[in-house]
C-alpha cells in the first residue's frame, strides 16, 4: 500500500490515506516515468550497434567482407523492433518499461 504525505496549514509534515487535489478528486499517478519515455533512443541504438559491431568482427575474423555485418545488423534491426513494440505494450498497459 502507497503511503502519501502533506504539508498542513502549519507546515507539518504528515501521513494521509490517499493524496487528493483541492477539489476532493483523487489524483492520477503517472504510471510511466519519464525516464522510461527517455531511454527509448537506448532501446533503439544499442541493437543496432551491437549487430554491426559484432558482424565487423566475426567478418574481420573470417576475413568476408560484410555478409555478416549485414546479417547482424538486420538483427539489431529486430531487436529493436521488439524492444519498441515491449515499450508501446507496457506503456498502453501502463508499467514501466523495463
């Protein structure tokens, strides 16, 4: 259970079942912070830049030039496909998104 805390009117701090605003609604709490909303472009790049580095190396190992960056760069690309689709999902449903 949350436990919600006030200043009254003589600025003492105090406990209150549930924060209310002036006119007696109960007010929402943001579901999704807003560093979540933040991070996206993390969830985006770090895919992307984990396949294409990945690939250089396996192809520098290998001595290819580029089939597999090519190919784990299209994998970063799903991953963060998935990884959008994960943060849409929880942000409709309203948690966090990781």
């Amino acid at each position: 259970m949350k436990r919600y805390f006030i200043f009254d009117k003589n600025l003492n701090f105090k406990s209150v079942p549930r924060f209310e605003n002036k006119k007696g609604n109960q007010l929402k709490n943001n579901k999704v912070p807003i560093v979540n909303i933040l991070n996206i472009g993390y969830y985006i790049l770090a895919p992307l830049l984990m396949g294409v580095f990945l690939g250089l190396a396996i192809d520098r190992w290998f001595k290819l030039k580029g089939i597999f960056t090519l190919l784990f760069l299209f994998i970063g690309w799903i991953g963060s496909l998935y990884n959008l689709y994960k943060i849409y999902k929880n942000y409709k449903n309203g948690k966090a998104a990781y």
